[in-house]
C-alpha cells in the first residue's frame, strides 16, 4: 500500500479543496479564453464585425478570473488573438466579392 518508511512524504487528501489551497484553479478563466478564441476565429475567417468586441469580451473577463501565477503566454496569446481580429476587421481592405462562374449559354445548349 506504499512506502511505510516514507509516511512523511505522503501528501493526504482532505475533503476540502480550499485547504489544499487551489480551489477552482482558472477553470472559469480557461472558459472564457476560449470564447474568446472562438469569436476571434469567427473574426479572423468570416469577418465578422461583432466577432472582435465579444473576442474582447471574452479576454478582459479571463483576465479577471485568472490568477497571475506564471499564465503570462496565455495571456499574451489571448491579447494577440484580440488584436489580430480587430486588425483583420477594421484595417484589412474588404475582398472583391467572388464574380458569379460564367456560362455560355448557346455552348450549353449545343452539347
């Protein structure tokens, strides 16, 4: 059942998450980062013009869950993600729209 030699190494489970003192370890923040990276893919790929606020949303309420204990790369990769949708909406030129395929009609009829 283990080492009895090393009893003091064994670390026991209480009943009590906050006594072990990591209660809710980021999960609502994790949550939101990604909501956020989804409204910022809706964004990024169909430009959306309400996809970058709610990507923006979604961060500043990550930010506000997260405990600042070594998350600094999530919380620069939510930040990139942020800007990079409110760049691809509200700087980058609009594309052409996709000209409709064109058929000859008298070709068509003929075959």
């Amino acid at each position: 059942m283990g080492d009895r030699k090393n009893e003091s190494r064994v670390i026991k489970m209480s009943a009590n998450a906050e006594e072990r003192g990591h209660a809710n370890e980021g999960g609502a923040s994790e949550l939101y980062q990604l909501g956020s990276m989804a409204a910022g893919f809706l964004a990024f790929m169909f430009r959306y013009k309400w996809g970058p606020w709610i990507c923006m949303l979604f961060y500043l309420m990550s930010l506000a869950n997260m405990r600042l204990e070594n998350k600094f790369q999530q919380i620069f990769t939510s930040l990139g993600i942020v800007v990079i949708s409110f760049v691809t909406v509200y700087v980058t030129p609009n594309r052409p729209p996709m000209p409709p395929p064109t058929v000859d009609v008298d070709e068509a009829l003929d075959e």
